[in-house]
C-alpha cells in the first residue's frame, strides 16, 4: 500500500467508525450502481456520510481513465470523468476494505492503445463492471467493440455515459453494438440517453421539459434488447423521472426489469433539496406503479445484474 491509498484507507475509516451502527442500515436494502470517489473534490469520509444517510447498503464506485491529453478527452479537460474523480487504485481499495458495502468498476480512456491491458487486472482483482464510458469516441467505434469484448470475456456489464457532442457519439447507431455482442449487458446514462425516452427529442437539448411522446430511442433499446439495461442517476435522470409523471408510471411499468437505481450525486450530506440522490430515490418511490416494481428498480434488478446474492 503506497502513502495516498494509506491515507485513503485510513480517512474512509475514520468516517465510518464515526457513524451510528443505527444509521449503517437500511429498512430495505437498496443499491446505488453509480457513484464517485472524490467527486468534485469531495472527501471520503463525506461521501461515506451521504451514502449511509440515503441509506444505500451497496455502492458500486465508477472510477476515472488515466489524465491524458488527446481529443477524447476534450484535451484533457474531460479528464476524471469531467469531476476530479479518482482512478481505479482508489475504488479497488475501497472495495477490497468493505466489500459487503462497496464494489468498482475499472475504467479507462476508451482509445488508448493499451486500454484493455489497464482494465484487465483490475476486473481479475474482482472489478464487477466497466466504465464510466464518459470519452469522445463514436458509440458504436472499434473502441467500444474492444471494451464490449472484454465484458464479454469476464462476463461484466458496460456502464456509457451518453451525451450528444461529447461522449460516446451517435446514440442510434448503438443498437449494432447491442446486436453484436447480445451476450454483453450495457447500461445507458446520462443526457442524451435521458433525453430519447421522448420520440420527439431534439438531440441538442441536454435537459428537456414538458410531456414525453413514448418509442423514442431509449425506450426502444429497452424494449427490443435483452442486453440493454437504464441507469436513473445524475441531473438527467431526476429530469427525466419528472418532466411528465404521467408518462414516468408507465415507463416504470414497461421497463420494470431493465431500470436500475444510482444516484451519481456529489453533495455532501444525503438528504435535502440539494441532494440530487435523495430527490431519484423519492421520485422512484412516489412514481413505482407498485411497490414490487419499487424494489426491482432499488434493489432487486442490480442484485441480479451483479450477480450480488
């Protein structure tokens, strides 16, 4: 252990020493898939906080690619996920302390030569997943056929973070990837993914309002592939949980086994209007058709798709 992952250890558990025993658990256990390590400078003994007054019992960490300057990185402003997060050391670290309570994923810039031989030994160290995907190449590139073959050969679920003219490009071509590796789960996130639940979505607009028309390209991804799976979480997620409740309860209903809960919130405390995570975790509550579909989202679809237990 080098002196940065001493000090990582050591501040995580300090921060959970301090916490109630009460608060550590949950009524019912829920799973949050989307979460960060030092997210826009945030430090771990809050991010410990903020997940146990959700009351989240799993976390799964995203870690970032390497920093590097090159277009898919934006010239390295894209760097970190875009928010400072930390790398696959960090996450690997934290799951190995408390692996009842956190899981990574490994993660690196799609298009670096060497991507995969960087994500190998990190999903052989018992990573469940890949990504956060969050770089500038195409959705359906060479890149990301290389990391569909890797998930394949360690049977583990892709996370992309879809975003019209930044990350992961042309969203309606991804249904080739879909198609070529039928045995590789992906995960759609993010404002572009967000955004085509609505059949009438101008691909420009990251974060739309009103009513939704139903059979946009996200919901057909749902409903046409058994691989294809939605992540709630972030700004765009919430965003699209209430813009139209109405059409929510429906969509909630129709893709009850594919939806599931993250938060991928950087606030500090876990609750309050200013908790982006606590505001998905209410929404999903209030607009669940039931409470069965309620746990599927929360827990019970993640548990399945980890292979958790």
């Amino acid at each position: 252990m080098n002196r940065r992952e001493f000090f990582h250890t050591t501040a995580v558990g300090a921060a959970m020493l301090a916490m109630p025993a009460a608060a550590a658990e949950a009524a019912e256990p829920i799973i949050d898939i989307h979460q960060h390590l030092h997210y826009s400078g945030r430090s771990d003994g809050q991010f410990v906080a903020h997940q146990l007054a959700l009351g989240v019992t799993t976390t799964i960490l995203l870690p970032a690619g390497r920093p590097v300057k090159r277009p898919s990185t934006h010239d390295g402003s894209s760097n970190g996920l875009a928010a400072e997060i930390s790398g696959n050391e960090a996450a690997l670290a934290l799951a190995r302390r408390e692996p009842e309570r956190y899981r990574c994923f490994a993660n690196e810039v799609a298009d670096l030569p060497d991507a995969l031989a960087v994500i190998r030994p990190f999903l052989e160290a018992g990573a469940i997943g890949i990504g956060e995907q969050k770089f500038g190449v195409q959705a359906d590139s060479p890149h990301i056929e290389a990391i569909a073959g890797l998930a394949r050969e360690f049977r583990v679920p892709v996370l992309l973070h879809f975003q019209h003219g930044m990350y992961n490009l042309g969203i309606d071509r991804f249904h080739k990837v879909l198609e070529k590796f039928p045995d590789v789960n992906f995960i759609g996130h993010a404002q572009t993914w967000w955004g085509n639940i609505d059949k009438n979505h101008r691909q420009e607009v990251m974060y739309p309002a009103g009513r939704v028309t139903p059979g946009g390209i996200t919901d057909r991804l749902l409903a046409g592939h058994p691989n294809m799976f939605g992540d709630t979480s972030a700004g765009s997620g919430l965003n699209a949980l209430i813009r139209d409740e109405e059409h929510t309860r429906g969509f909630l209903e129709r893709h009850q086994d594919k939806l599931l809960f993250g938060s991928d919130c950087n606030d500090t405390i876990g609750r309050g209007p200013g908790c982006q995570g606590a505001q998905i975790l209410a929404a999903i509550r209030r607009l669940s058709p039931s409470k069965e579909i309620e746990r599927k989202i929360l827990f019970e679809n993640s548990r399945r798709l980890f292979r958790l237990g």
